[in-house]
C-alpha cells in the first residue's frame, strides 16, 4: 500500500473525528452560557434532592442517573450541588450530539449532514433547555443515542462479513440495559433494533460467546436496579450499614411489587394514552403546534423523504429510527400532562435521523455536491432559530427557585407541615426547591412538606398520622371519601398548628381560615383580621416585576412569578373582600403583558374565579370563552375549561356548561373531579327536562 492510499483511507476517519469535535464543542459551547446556577423550578429540586443524598427520585426511579449525578456533586468542588447537576446535564446533551452525529453517519454515509442533523437535534429549544438544568433527559438522549449508534455500526460490520465478537456483544448488552434500567419504556423503542440483526445472518450473531456476553452486559446494566430497594430500605440487615434508608425517598418500596410498580412508574399509567377520544382533535392541535415549534420544516421535510425513500436507500436500517419514532408516538402523542414535550425527545431522535436520510435522498439528485448542499440549507434554519432558542432557554440568570425555598424556609419553623394542594396546579414546582435546601444544605430537617396528600392513599394516611388523627382514623383513612378529606385535613390542620398551605385552596375548602404571606399560608382557625397585608402584597408584586418577564416563554417559570400575589387575592377572595382583589388583580394585569389571557393562563383563572365572586359568572364566562381556545397547553386548556363549565353552571346556561364540562372530563384520571361530574348530571338532568332537549 503506498503513502497516499494510505492517507486515502484515514481520511473519512479524520473527517469523523473533526465533526465529532464540532458536535461536541459546537453545543457544549452554546449550552454553557446558558446554564442554570442553582436549582430550578420543576422537577430539578427533587432529582437533586436524590442526587444529594444517594436517595430514591420519583417513578421510575433513575437509579444511574442518581448515582452518576451524586459522584459528579463530590467530583465538582462548585459548592453548590445543584450548579455540578446542572453542569452534568450540558456534558450530556454534547455528548449525545456526538453519538447522534455518528448514528446519523452510519445511517445516511455523509458527515456534513450527519453533523447539521445532530446540531438540528440538540438546539432545538425543548432538548436545549434540559441540558441547561439538573433533569434526566440530557442523561435519557445519551444512552438511546449510543444504543442507536452501535446497533448501527454492529449492523454494518455483520453485513460485511464480520462476527459479533463477545466484547461487542458485551458493549451492547450494557449500553442497552443502561438504558432499560434508566427508563423502561427504551423497551419498546429498542424493538426496531431486532429487524437490524434479523436482517443478518444469524450465524453472525446466534453464537454461544456473543449471546452469554450479551446477556452478561444486561444483566450488570440491569442490576443497578437493585439500588432502589437497597436504598428504600428493603434490606435493613445488609452489613456495613449499606440496608439503613436513604434520608430522602420520595416513595417507600417495602416488597418486591412495590419495586416493580416504582419501576414500571405504575402511578403515572393513567396519563399514557390520558386524553378520550373528544380530546383528541385539540390533542392533535396542541403537538403539532410543539412539534413546529421545536423543529424546524426543513427537518420535519427532509424526515418525510427520509420515512419513503430511505426504504430504497438503506434498507432494512431505516428500521432502527422508525422504530423509535412510532414507540414514542405511541407512548407519548397522548401523554396527559403538562410538560408532555419533553418526553417527545425520542421522537425528535428519530425524526432527524430520518431527516439525515431524506437530504441525503435529496442530495443525490445533484451529484456529489447534492449532501452538502442539503447540509448547508438545514444548518442556514438552525442558525437561525439559535438566538430566539437561546433567548427561550437561557437560564443562566435563574435563581428564583433559590430565592422561593428560602423565602418559605424564613416563614415556617423547623417542626411545622406545609401542605402543597392547590387549585393553580403548581405544588410540584412551590415543595420540590423546598426538598433541595432540606437535603443539600441541612435546613429546616425536621420540616414536613406535602404534595397533594388527599390523591394517594398512602401519602393520605401517613399524612393523617403526622397532623396528629386518632389512631382509628388514620387507620381508616383510605376509605374517607375524597369529597371529605379537605374538610378533615383543614380540622386536623387547625388543631395541630404550625400548619401552612402552599395554595390556600384546600384549607379554605375544608371549613378553615388563612393568612397568607404569598409564599405560605398559615391555616387559622378563626378569621384573619386584616387580610391583604400591605408589606405582604409589595412584597409578592416586586416578585412578579422582577421575573415575569426573566423566561417568558417557559410555563413553570411564568407561572410561578404569578403564584404568590394570586394566592393573596385568594386570601381576600376568601373573605369576601371583593373590592380589594379586584384592585390587586388590576396591579396584576398592569404588570403582566397584553395577552395575558392566553400567555398567563393562572392569571385568566384568578380573573374568572373574581368575576363569579363579583356575580357576574356568567357575563366572565362568555367574555373569556374565546380566551380558553388560545390556550397552547392542553393540560391548560383543560383546566380552563372546568373553570368556564362551572361559570356556566352557576350562571344557568346548562348546555354551554355541559359542552366546557365534558371537554374537561375527558380524560383519564377525572374520576377525583367529583364536583364538575355532580354539575355535569345537574345540567343533564336540567337539559332533559327542557323543550327540545332530545332527552
């Protein structure tokens, strides 16, 4: 072989690790500046709090993540666990920009397409924001990109002629199992995987040294699992210490089928496929409108070419993205919930890799040059969403959540409960900052924070137990109507004392008082004399002036900037002081923007919520109608809508009622809902009594 063949073929080598680096340092470089400093709201104070500790996170219990996460906190002398996390999270979005770019490689054969898909990726806006902060999905992109990659690349090398070593077959056991044991549902979205190896001859893989070295890898991946019942406590006689429960668990698994509940995340099962069959035009509506906005058309194009000429081009390959785009569609187009956009980061996996193989498809129409070209469009659409995307994403100014735990912490003493229920939905994002300064820094220890008790009865009875009920109540406390348990939790509440509300909705509800100091509310049980205070009602407004308009586009944020003042006008709406909430409210609205109704759907609630108070129920319904339709988020939305179908049924149009009330009922998990299902029998019942109704 002389020089320069041999220079020939370590040149597609060399380009691969130049674009490798440009993957790499190209996201690294535009992630870090925008990196959060400290905890956030959502579920990042939570996660830390697991991290922190060697604790148990929420379903499905994200073992390696833990793991990885708590060595990376002793790793990084930063001083603050939370900014290490975060910073843990840009590594791992850059690198699976790198394994996307060598999947995407071994998908389409072109480098500059492969790397300008692999940019499309990874700076969209959703999947930029979680490499930003201490979240999971950074960690969930890496390991299905490496899965893909070296599916792909064994793939190649079996076609060729090449035996699966049992080293190979050992790596891809453990990248694998990684990333079944971070989240099961990979299951499914490895099922493509299958076709690839089908598509070989079997005596190229269905050996006796690749298989044992194969299962070998799953079952070390796999065996992680095993931290979660050891650190839950299950094995309290393990030596050394090693059975004593982890100081934070965000659910007890005394069994093997609570393990496997937890790790199946068996509580959240109702949101998958959650919205009913009347939901799903507006379910349709609502992803398209994400899926838009997160990438760009030249991808959504490109992946449309890709899904119907890629058969032709590569074959059985395309098999390996494909599969993981219609596992995610199908486990997540109808995810009911309110951050349902992150777990479309599958999806997006496999659109751009079928994206790099329709330009490429494209491509070939002009000769050689056709790729690059291709290449450069899809980078020219990319560059150009990056400064609205990093605008949306940056966090690197965030330290509200920081300042909200603190603020709380500084209300409440140390042997006090806070209860997190509340009718603005937003309890996670108020406890889970709350979690994290308990647990990194060792404040406030013997503090109790709650979560919605009243939903599940385990939590319902050991909260029944720490508010001091009698021994039999407690016992029976799961079969205490739904209906019932505000009332007996605000009973308990106020004879316990020290007691607060994040939200003053359940107390008020359960026959209590509050005072409210916009962060908590302390539950009385006589009359606040002076509701509104003044310094409280500053206080909460200079909150909302300062970050409202930080990150208007992200929802947790915004939503948390109106929470405190709005839990006030609560406060007042709770002792009928009319006039003054509507004078607060109007402070509000001068601080928030003009399109408020659709951009601060908490503020279009509280408005609805004055104008019933006011007796003007249904003019505010009819006025504010229109304003539930522009909601983007259909989780949202449907909020709106049990508020409107109540409006319309105090204010006696029963037929509009019953259209607002059954669009909010169609989901699964509505069955808690008990006061909109009784208004919807009401208006039926009303309805069929009317001339014409049909019955």
């Amino acid at each position: 072989m002389t020089r320069s063949d041999d220079a020939a073929d370590r040149r597609p080598l060399l380009r691969a690790l130049a674009c490798s680096v440009a993957a790499l340092v190209g996201v690294l470089g535009l992630v870090l500046p925008t990196v959060a400093p400290s905890v956030t709201f959502g579920d990042s104070g939570e996660l830390l709090s697991a991290a922190t500790t060697l604790g148990v996170p929420h379903a499905p219990g994200y073992p390696l993540w833990t793991i990885l996460a708590h060595l990376v906190i002793k790793m990084l002398p930063t001083g603050n666990p939370a900014l290490a996390v975060n910073l843990f999270s840009a590594l791992c979005l850059a690198v699976a920009a790198v394994l996307a770019y060598l999947a995407f490689r071994e998908l389409c054969g072109d480098d500059a397409v492969a790397l300008a898909c692999s940019w499309a990726l990874c700076l969209s806006p959703v999947v930029w924001d979680v490499g930003t902060t201490a979240e999971v999905y950074a960690f969930d992109l890496m390991l299905l990109a490496a899965g893909l990659e070296i599916v792909l690349w064994l793939q190649r090398r079996m076609s060729a002629g090449a035996n699966l070593a049992a080293w190979q077959g050992l790596v891809l056991g453990l990248v694998l199992g990684a990333g079944l044991a971070h989240r099961p549902s990979h299951l499914l979205m490895q099922l493509g995987y299958v076709a690839l190896l089908i598509s070989v001859p079997s005596r190229r893989w269905l050996r006796a040294p690749s298989m044992a070295a194969l299962i070998v890898g799953l079952a070390l991946s796999l065996s992680v699992l095993l931290y979660l019942p050891v650190r839950s406590g299950m094995f309290p006689r393990l030596p050394w210490g090693l059975g004593e429960p982890a100081k934070y668990r965000w659910t007890f698994i005394p069994d093997w089928k609570s393990l496997f509940d937890h790790v199946t995340a068996k509580v959240y099962s109702h949101y998958v496929w959650g919205a009913l069959p009347r939901l799903w035009p507006l379910m349709i509506s609502s992803d398209v409108g994400k899926w838009s906005h997160e990438l760009s058309a030249p991808v959504w194009l490109a992946s449309a070419v890709g899904l119907v000429a890629g058969w032709r081009r590569i074959g059985i390959r395309l098999a390996a993205v494909t599969g993981i785009v219609c596992a995610s569609l199908l486990l997540f187009w109808n995810y009911l919930t309110c951050d349902q956009e992150v777990f479309f980061i599958p999806l997006y996996l496999g659109v751009c890799g079928l994206a790099a193989v329709g330009l490429c498809a494209l491509g070939d129409r002009w000769g050689k040059r056709g790729a690059l070209a291709m290449a450069g469009v899809l980078l020219l659409a990319t560059a150009w969403k990056v400064p609205r995307t990093f605008r949306e994403v940056d966090r690197s100014q965030e330290t509200f959540a920081d300042e909200y735990a603190t603020r709380v912490l500084s209300l409440v003493d140390d042997n006090a409960d806070v209860i997190f229920e509340d009718k603005h939905v937003v309890g996670d994002h108020r406890v889970f900052p709350i979690y994290y300064h308990q647990q990194a820094y060792g404040r406030a220890p013997r503090l109790r924070t709650w979560l919605s008790p009243t939903k599940e009865d385990g939590t319902w009875v050991v909260c029944l137990q720490w508010l001091g009920a009698p021994s039999g109540q407690a016992a029976r406390g799961a079969e205490i109507p739904l209906d019932d348990r505000f009332g007996v939790m605000a009973g308990l509440a106020v004879r316990k004392g020290r007691v607060f509300s994040g939200g003053s909705d359940w107390a008020v509800r359960g026959g209590a008082y509050v005072q409210s100091a916009g962060w908590v509310s302390l539950v009385r049980s006589d009359p606040n004399p002076t509701p509104g205070d003044p310094a409280v009602i500053e206080d909460c407004l200079d909150w909302l002036r300062r970050c409202d308009h930080l990150r208007p586009e992200d929802a947790a944020f915004v939503d948390m900037s109106t929470v405190p003042v709005l839990d006030v006008v609560d406060e007042l709406l709770s002792y009928r002081r009319v006039e003054q909430a509507d004078a607060l409210l109007s402070r509000v609205l001068r601080l928030v923007p003009d399109d408020w109704p659709r951009s601060r759907p908490r503020v279009l609630l509280e408005m609805l919520d004055l104008e019933a108070a006011k007796g003007n129920a249904l003019q505010a319904a009819v006025r504010y109608e229109p304003c539930a339709r522009q909601q983007r988020d259909l989780w949202t939305r449907l909020l709106a809508e049990r508020k409107l179908g109540r409006l319309f049924h105090l204010g006696g149009d029963y037929r509009s009622a019953t259209r607002h009330l059954e669009l909010a009922l169609a989901c699964r998990g509505s069955e808690g809902m008990t006061d909109e299902r009784r208004m919807l029998v009401d208006c039926y019942r009303e309805l069929g009594r009317g001339p014409g109704s049909g019955g």
